[in-house]
C-alpha cells in the first residue's frame, strides 16, 4: 500500500487523531511530523524487540504455567515442552515485533486459556502449537484482538472527552 493511501486510511480511521491527541505526531496541512516522543518509543521497542526475543527463556516459564498442569488434548499435555515453546516463541517475537510485549503474550495467553476453561479445556492447542503452528498464529490474533478492544476504548473515552 502506497503512503498516500495508508495516511488516508488512518485518518478515515481516526488513528492519526488518536496519535495526535497523544502527542505522537503533529499535523502541518497534509504532512505527518514524528515527534519526539514516537521517535523515542521506536527506538526503545528496537531495544526492546531484541531484548525480549533474547529474554524468551527468562520467562516463558510463566507462559506455560498459564496452560493448565493436569489438562491434555490429544494425548499430550497443554503446557507442551520449554524448548519448542521457547524457540516459537522467539520465532513469534521476531515476525510479529508489534505483539513483543511480555504482558500483552501473557494477557493474550490468559485469555485464551480462561475461554478455552468455560469450555472444559475442549480442543485447546498445546502451548507451543498456541504460539504458531502451520505458519500460522492464534497467539497473534489473541494479541490483535486485545489492542483493538484498548484502541476502541481509547476512541470512545476521546470521542467522550471532545464532549
């Protein structure tokens, strides 16, 4: 998608009201300014990508103790073993660098879990499957899912601020 286009989107959207109301960018006619403050926050993630995809064994620990001890499907415990969650894991971090937030993983994670237990852990994937299987990604669409519900919150307090 051409630049043009994507600013356009964005603002149909109200993304960049809400990255203006933030402090994030300045508008000057149809020109987009990075401030400070986003060139602060991109380069801290950079920082952060790395140390979060190297920290992975630090603790993934708690990921897996977010997947039920006792709890099997298809024969083989839901925690699934440390070094294949481990190595998805750091895979998971570097294709999606926008979902590297240890708590947003273990929110996202919780989540999952706490629904797939009002099911009585039926057809629940195993940790590392959780993570990407087959190129694909439930823990990615869990975090989507969890940044957009925080974006339309954050749009419907502005849209009630502007009030």
């Amino acid at each position: 998608m051409e630049n043009k286009k994507l600013l356009q989107l964005c603002d149909e959207l109200g993304v960049l009201k809400q990255l203006t109301h933030r402090g994030y960018i300045e508008r000057e006619g149809e020109e987009v300014i990075f401030t400070e403050k986003a060139n602060k926050l991109v380069e801290n993630n950079k920082t952060t990508l790395t140390a979060a995809s190297k920290g992975v064994e630090e603790w993934i620990d708690d990921y897996r103790e977010l997947f039920p001890k006792s709890v099997t499907s298809g024969g083989y415990p839901v925690r699934g073993d440390r070094k294949s969650c481990i190595k998805k894991m750091q895979q998971f971090i570097k294709e999606n660098p926008e979902y590297s937030n240890k708590e947003l993983i273990l929110n996202a994670t919780r989540s999952y879990v706490n629904r797939k237990e009002l099911e009585n852990f039926r057809y629940m994937k195993l940790a590392h499957y959780f993570i990407m299987k087959d190129k694909v990604s439930s823990l990615a669409s869990e975090c989507e899912m969890i940044l957009e519900s925080e974006i339309n919150s954050d749009k419907n307090s502005s849209f009630e601020e502007g009030m």
